[in-house]
C-alpha cells in the first residue's frame, strides 16, 4: 500500500479522521498477514515508510506507524505519505553475544 493520507474532511474532525486512518492502516496489515504463505517461509514481514511526502519518506518499523502518525497529526500536517508493503520472511537466530566469566573475586 502506497497511499497519501489527508486529515481534511468536511464533516470530520481531525482525530476522528487520524483514528480512521490508523484503523485502515491495522486492517490492511491483518489481511497481510492473514494471507497463505510461500514455502519455506514463517511470517510476513513489512517494509514501511513515512514522510511528509514521497520523496522525503524514510524508513521506519511496522511497530511505530501508531505513533508517526500521532506526530503528524500532533505537528498539524495537513497530508502524508505512509508506504507499507509486505513480505514473507524467515526468522533467524539472534546471535549470542560472547559473555566474560564472571568473577567471584569482585
């Protein structure tokens, strides 16, 4: 989904039309994830980005889009880009960080 989003509306106020956004934005995301999988794939990642428009978007996580799009209405932008496209993923393994033995003697 690429998609400019506007908080003008003529019978809506602006918060009703931010939640109307972010409630669009979580039912998209669900009927991602609710999609069959490829082989050899465990979830649906997303590639997500933000900004004022287009060309200014820069990345961020499918964890924060709730709260850029607060900011955004908070910082009274009229309009905003939000980008979200799926993709199936593989989880991997987090690596182990190295520990130092702990001592004793301290």
């Amino acid at each position: 989904m690429k998609k400019t989003f506007s908080f003008a509306h003529p019978k809506k106020k602006r918060a009703r039309v931010a939640d109307a956004i972010k409630h669009e934005l979580k039912k998209y995301i669900k009927r991602e994830r609710n999609k069959k999988l490829p082989k050899d794939m465990d979830f649906w990642d997303f590639d997500c980005r933000f900004g004022a428009d287009e060309a200014s978007a820069g990345v961020i996580h499918v964890s924060e889009i709730n709260k850029v799009i607060t900011e955004a209405y908070d910082e009274g932008l009229d309009n905003f880009f939000l980008e979200v496209l799926a993709k199936p993923a593989k989880r991997t393994k987090k690596p182990e960080e190295e520990k130092e033995p702990e001592s004793f003697l301290d």
